[in-house]
C-alpha cells in the first residue's frame, strides 16, 4: 500500500497524538525553531519517530501546488483509517450503552476534499460521533482534505458505505431520526427539533441530495435565507445546520 501525506501544524499533531504508529518519518522545515514546531518535535521523539530536516523546496514537492505545508510534513505508511457498516454498528451500540444520543452526519456526494476536510472541522466541533459518505463519487480523506480538517480526520470517525440507501433505512431502524437539508423544504431549520438520536443529511455541491437520499429522510429542513443568493456552501451550510443542533441540544 503506498504512502500518504500528512501536512500542516494541526493535522500533524492530531495524528501524532492518534495514531503515532502510522507515521513513518517526520519532515521538518530546515531551519525553523518556534514553538510550535517545538511541540511536534517532542511528540515525535517521545514516539521513536524518525525525523529529517528539509528544504522548503522538498516540502513543497511532496504536498504538491495544493498545500500549505507550513513546513511540517508526516509520511504514514498506508492510507488514512477509514471505518465501515460493522463499525457504524458498534457505534451506536456503544452509544446506547454509555446512554448517549447519537449524533450522525451524511455527506451524500461531497466530492471537493476542501468541503470533505471543512465538513469534518465542523463535524468533530460540534461533537458528532462520526460522518458518513457513500463510497462511489465522494471525496475520500486525500492529503488536502486532511489539511483543511486540521486534525479532525485523525479524531472523528469516517465512514464510507456502499449502499448509502440501505445505511440510512438501517440508522432509521435504530431509532435516529433523519433530516436532509434541501432548499426547497418547508420548514427551516430553526423549527424543527434536533434533540433526539439525529443523523442531519447534507447533499452533493451544487445538485445537492440525490432523490433517493432525499426520500429516505424523515424531514426535509432549510436554512432560511435573506439575501438574493439562492444556497451556502456546503460545507458553510453543514455548520450552520450542525450547530443549530448543538444549541438545541444543549438547551
């Protein structure tokens, strides 16, 4: 299995601090002595990690036109973790167990990893247990979106599904209820309540929930809008939705 790259200060601690094992060697900035990168480097010795100071200009190589490195770079042997149905299972059951209120997103068709790694961000803010996202015509967690999620994806359980359908039926089995965001719903999100077992549903860049997403939801919900544009990004508007929830939740 070939390796990956992990890149930038908060991405690269999270994983040092998650799963040191994965990480094979340690690029660093030649040079560079600040505090923060003093940080890393203690994970980094206290793990056994090998580590090598570089140039900008190898760093730069390795994450490509797309990153910002900030001149820290991980080489993990193997792709990043990602969990499967039997998994999701388990997290609920181990949610029931603990007497917790599960907390779920599905990403149904986000295929920008910028967006995947910015959902994730939010995601693992508002305390979600885990996203979910069809394994066919999504972003998968790639360097870039790793990034973006600053951490998040070494922390916030992903899993990719084949059959996001059947998933969403098994999740309404379970007792979660499912709210899918589409602009053409009548209700808003401000009037509906997101305090019990809540999966929220957030469709595709621009064409938003396939139909078959959309009619296995419970309820269609909106975020109002004022102004004349007519939708959020998506991964803008999966904040908007998922803290609406936390606020209801915590209230």
């Amino acid at each position: 299995m070939p390796d990956q790259i992990v890149y930038g200060f908060h991405a690269v601690q999270a994983l040092l601090k998650s799963s040191p094992h994965q990480v094979r060697e340690l690029l660093l900035l030649r040079g560079r002595k600040d505090q923060r990168l003093q940080k890393i480097l203690s994970q980094a010795q206290k793990n056994n990690i090998k580590l090598r100071q570089v140039d900008r200009r190898a760093l730069d190589e390795k994450v490509g036109d797309d990153g910002n490195h900030q001149g820290v770079v991980a080489v993990c042997a193997g792709q990043a973790k990602v969990h499967d149905e039997r998994f999701l299972k388990e997290l609920l059951k181990k949610l029931e167990e603990k007497g917790e209120t599960p907390f779920l997103l599905i990403l149904d068709g986000v295929t920008d990893p910028h967006n995947l790694g910015a959902c994730l961000r939010s995601a693992e803010a508002a305390g979600v247990h885990a996203v979910i996202a069809p394994k066919d015509k999504s972003a998968g967690l790639t360097p870039t979106a790793r990034k973006v999620a600053c951490g998040a994806a070494e922390i916030l359980p992903f899993v990719t599904v084949t059959n996001l359908a059947r998933t969403m039926q098994q999740l309404q089995q379970a007792g979660l209820w499912l709210y899918g965001a589409a602009g053409e719903a009548e209700q808003n999100i401000y009037q509906v309540s997101l305090t019990g077992p809540l999966v929220l549903v957030m469709g595709a860049e621009g064409s938003g929930l396939r139909r078959l997403t959309r009619e296995n939801c419970d309820h269609l919900i909106k975020i109002p809008m004022a102004g004349e544009v007519s939708s959020l990004n998506v991964s803008v508007a999966t904040g908007v939705c998922l803290f609406e929830a936390v606020r209801q939740r915590r209230a």
